[in-house]
C-alpha cells in the first residue's frame, strides 16, 4: 500500500469497524494488534498504533447484530466521485457528510452489491501507518463476476489492470498498485452460505501469522481458513468476536529489518 501522504485517486486510504458493540472491539483489537484508541465521538474512536492513526471504530445503529469492516477509497473531490458512481450503476447510500476535523466521506454500494467508502481528506489524509504489524497491509475485493467489478472501478476511479493468475488482478491508480480483484470463492468464509457476496476485504499485517490467529481464537475470535502460505505472505482468513471479517498476514517489520 501507498504511505500516508500519497494516496492516489481510488486508493484505499481508511478502514472503519462498524460494530453492536464499540468497548468490546476497543478490548478485541486492542488485545490482537496492541492499539490504542482515542474518543472521537459517543461510541466513535480512532485506533493508533505507534501514535499513528491506522483505523476507526465506531457504534453500529441499534439493528445491526454484527460487524463489519469498511474499505475508504482516496478521492480528491467527493460530489464528483458521488456523481461518477450513480453514472456506472452503483449507489451512495450516505450522502457526503462532514468528519469535524478530518475530512469529508460517504458510503457507496458498487452494481455487485458490495459496500466501500469514500474519504475526501481533510488534517487526515487517511491511515498514518501501513504495511506494519498491527496496520492495514492490503485491500482486495472479492466477487462472483470480477469483470463487472473491474469495468465500474475503471469507471469510477480509472483503474487499470496487471493480470497475474487464477482470475486475480492487480489494480493500479495513476500507476500505483491499489487494490487486488478477484473472485469470491477466494477468501470466502467455508461456514458462511452468503461469504461468495460481493465485498471488500481488509488485510492487516502480523510478524507472525499462526501466533496471531492463536491470539484472536483466545480473544473469542474465529480462524476461517488458514494460516496457510500466499504469493504475498502467510494469511489467515479470520472473524472477530462480532463476526467482522479480515485478513492476517504476515509483513516484514521495518524496525526488524533496520536492525538486522
């Protein structure tokens, strides 16, 4: 993923958990990925790792039983980006609204059904740390029909396509590596009949995969598939204990590297 400071057009910048429950997913993550968190709002806060922002977590409407993390994509102007949603079929299912302080962001559903986020930044530019233990390493997403998901981001943000194997591709904005597309059974959740649903899905880095899938089971969480070796480090599909869906993956730790 592109550092803080660089988020191109259409390049995921952000994640936010949606959750019934905000104390418990402060005390989940905080447990899993050594994050603090600092009150942005009733039930709302931001995650920090090293001081840095790396995520949100706010409270869920009173309905929803469980959570969800949300992918933001970079945009420069937010009323633009909204329009050129509606012109490739999909929908904004929040209008654009002000984060005090932050910047501007809206929600959006893609034709496949798949929600993501937009974020206009502000002071905030998006996720301070990435591709770190306990950060955000890696977004792609997951559909029965990657070829309508490719033409409406192509559409929207103008993405274009490196094509690696197995019906994956790597998205690229004005250059620079975005996301991955693919198809759904691909990190599809084995126990969950709906999991082939279009969707985003947020990777975050770990020094040690198997140890912390053993964590997140001891936390209350759940280990999908995996930890298993990938073209990009071994991963784990997993669930937190409100049944938010992510990925681990083990990154190189830049202050390990420095010191060795």
């Amino acid at each position: 993923m592109p550092k803080a400071g660089r988020y191109r057009e259409g390049v995921p910048c952000w994640v936010v958990l949606t959750t019934p429950d905000a104390a418990s997913a402060q005390r989940f993550y905080g447990a899993l990925f050594d994050w603090e968190f600092v009150p942005t709002g009733p039930a709302e806060s931001v995650a920090t790792r090293y001081g840095a922002q790396v995520a949100a977590v706010g409270q869920a409407p009173d309905r929803a039983r469980s959570a969800a993390w949300t992918t933001h994509l970079a945009c420069a102007d937010l009323h633009r980006t909204t329009a050129l949603v509606r012109a490739a079929d999909g929908r904004i299912v929040r209008e654009p609204y002000e984060v005090p302080d932050q910047g501007r962001a809206a929600l959006a559903v893609d034709p496949l059904g798949a929600a993501f986020g937009l974020w206009q930044a502000g002071t905030i530019e998006g996720a301070g740390l990435v591709d770190e233990p306990g950060a955000l390493a890696w977004n792609e997403h997951l559909s029965p029909d990657p070829d309508t998901a490719r033409a409406f981001y192509r559409r929207v943000f103008g993405y274009t396509y490196d094509w690696p194997k197995a019906g994956h591709t790597l998205a690229r904005a004005a250059g620079h590596l975005a996301c991955s597309i693919g198809p759904s059974a691909a990190g599809a959740d084995p126990t969950d009949p709906t999991a082939t649903r279009a969707r985003w899905l947020a990777q975050f880095g770990t020094t040690d995969t198997d140890r912390a899938a053993d964590r997140l089971r001891d936390l209350g969480g759940t280990v999908l598939t995996g930890p298993e070796p990938t073209p990009y480090g071994r991963a784990a599909l997993v669930r937190d204990d409100a049944d938010a869906v992510f990925v681990l993956v083990s990154v190189p730790s830049h202050e390990s590297a420095e010191a060795a």
